[in-house]
C-alpha cells in the first residue's frame, strides 16, 4: 500500500512539473505570437479572481505561494 502511494505521488509530481513546463512555454509562445492559446489571458482572469475577492484572495494566493515554495 505504502509503494503504491509512493509511486502514485512520484507520478503526480512528473505530471505537475509537465504542467509546468506547458504553462511556460505557453507565456513565451503568447508573448512572441500574441498570445495564440490564451494561456496568458486565462492566467490574467486567475490572477482577477483573487484580486476581487479582496484580502480573501490575496490570503489565499499567499497561501498558495507558501505551500508552493516547501516543495
């Protein structure tokens, strides 16, 4: 049980840092080709999200940012 939970959270991980590299990839191909995916358009309405949510959203966006610098 425990090597399954293992290998389910290594898998998780390559997963998320693929994400990652697609999300990157994504800005620069936006900023060079004016933004032909809309990824830097999504990340903008995100980024509207926490800032009308008021110090609600920015708690959270600073929660988020904490927990991601652990890893």
């Amino acid at each position: 049980m425990l090597n399954g939970i293992k290998t389910l959270n290594e898998w998780l991980g390559t997963a998320i840092e693929l994400l990652k590299s697609l999300v990157v990839v994504g800005i620069i191909v936006g900023i060079l080709f004016d933004d032909f995916f809309g990824v830097i358009g999504g990340l903008g309405r995100i980024m509207a999200q926490f800032g009308d949510a008021g110090f609600a959203g920015i708690l959270a966006l600073m929660i988020l940012v904490m927990w991601y610098e652990k890893k």
